[in-house]
C-alpha cells in the first residue's frame, strides 16, 4: 500500500497542476460566468477526461505514449486542432455578442446550448491535451510501489480523481454566483474573444510540437 505521506505528495503536486491557467480551468471560467448548471456540465465532462487520464497513468498505459512517440503525436495533432478550432469558434462568438450582447443572465445562458453540449465540449477539451498523463507520470512514478497491488492504483486513480473534481467544484460555485455573474456580463464579449485566443494559442502549439516531434 503506498504511504500516506506519499498520497498526500501526489495529491498535492496533482491540485497545483490542476489550478494552473489552461484549456480545462479557462473553459470552466468561461462558462460559470454565463450559467451554473452549464458550467457544472462542463466541469463534469473535463472529470470524466480526467478519470481517464489517471486510470492510464496509473495501470501504466501511459507507458505506451513514452515508448511509442507516434502515438502522442497523433494526440497532440489532432488535440491541438481541435483546441484551436473551439478557440476560433469562441472568438467569433464573442465577435457577435460584442455587437448584440446578451441582456440578461437568462439569455446569456441560452446562448450556451444544451447542457449535454457544454459537458461534451468539457470531456473534448480535456482529452485534447495529453500533457496531463505525462505530468501525471513523472510525479506518480517516483511515489509508487514498485509493483503496486489493485487496490493501491485505484486509492490513487481515485485520490487524484477527487482532489481534481473538488478544485473545480469550487471554481464553478464561486465564479457562477449571481453576484459574479451580474458583474461579468458586460464583459461576456472579451472574455469570449481572450478565451478563444488562448484557446488558439495553445492549440496552435500542441500541433506545431506534435509535427516537429514528428519530423
């Protein structure tokens, strides 16, 4: 089994990696500023990518993204095109409303859709970006037993798992109160279009590593 101390350094290293500004914390930012619920589909669809992520961490298939470099390529291509087409949809959409901005908080969160589409559009961002599993690995492989038993790895999965689920619980109540809400809604537009640049940025760089990694 492994030591408390040492499951209490993974979950540790693990929210610091979490909290860090990218794809999964923007979008959910994004997102509560407009609609709680939404902002929840989204949170649960990124830990859902997250869930994932460990369990290939963690039973060691991230192994395979090391040993076969191809393969992460692939991810980070087709990951970073995605990144930087949700970034461009963002940006344009934030275009528009600059020009007919919601005027209330009802009708910003109608212009988010269905809350099956904000959890899918969650779970594709997360799984966009394979730098988890190998942030994941570096800090996990050191702390493991050598041959850790079933139930260790899933005491891990899960430690990781929650620890993960409730950052991002709090980030989507304290950024989605009305209050919040109230005050961000003027700037709806600009964070859509900051949002979608970054989006676009870091897309852009998940691609242009795959290719060169490639080459």
């Amino acid at each position: 089994m492994i030591a408390p101390a040492d499951l209490a350094v993974i979950v540790g290293l693990n929210l610091v990696g979490a909290a860090a500004p990218g794809p999964d914390v923007i979008l959910v930012t994004r997102t509560a500023t407009r609609s709680r619920p939404h902002a929840w589909a989204t949170t649960c669809g990124i830990q859902l990518g997250v869930l994932w992520w460990c369990s290939l961490t963690v039973f060691g298939a991230a192994a395979l993204l090391t040993a076969v470099p191809r393969a992460l390529q692939v991810v980070q291509v087709i990951g970073g095109a995605y990144l930087v087409w949700m970034g461009i949809n963002a940006v344009r959409q934030g275009w528009r409303d600059r020009r007919n901005p919601p005027l209330s908080l009802e009708e910003a969160e109608q212009r988010l859709g269905s809350l099956r589409t904000s959890f899918v559009r969650g779970l594709s961002t997360n799984l966009a970006n394979p730098k988890i599993v190998l942030a994941l690995s570096a800090m996990i492989a050191p702390l493991l037993p050598a041959s850790p038993s079933w139930a260790t790895q899933i005491v891990v999965i899960l430690s990781l798992w929650a620890s993960s689920f409730i950052l991002f619980g709090v980030l989507t109540q304290v950024v989605s109160t009305n209050r919040v809400r109230r005050k961000l809604l003027a700037a709806g537009p600009a964070i859509d279009m900051g949002s979608g640049g970054f989006f676009c940025v870091v897309g852009a760089l998940l691609v242009v590593r795959g290719l060169l990694s490639a080459g």
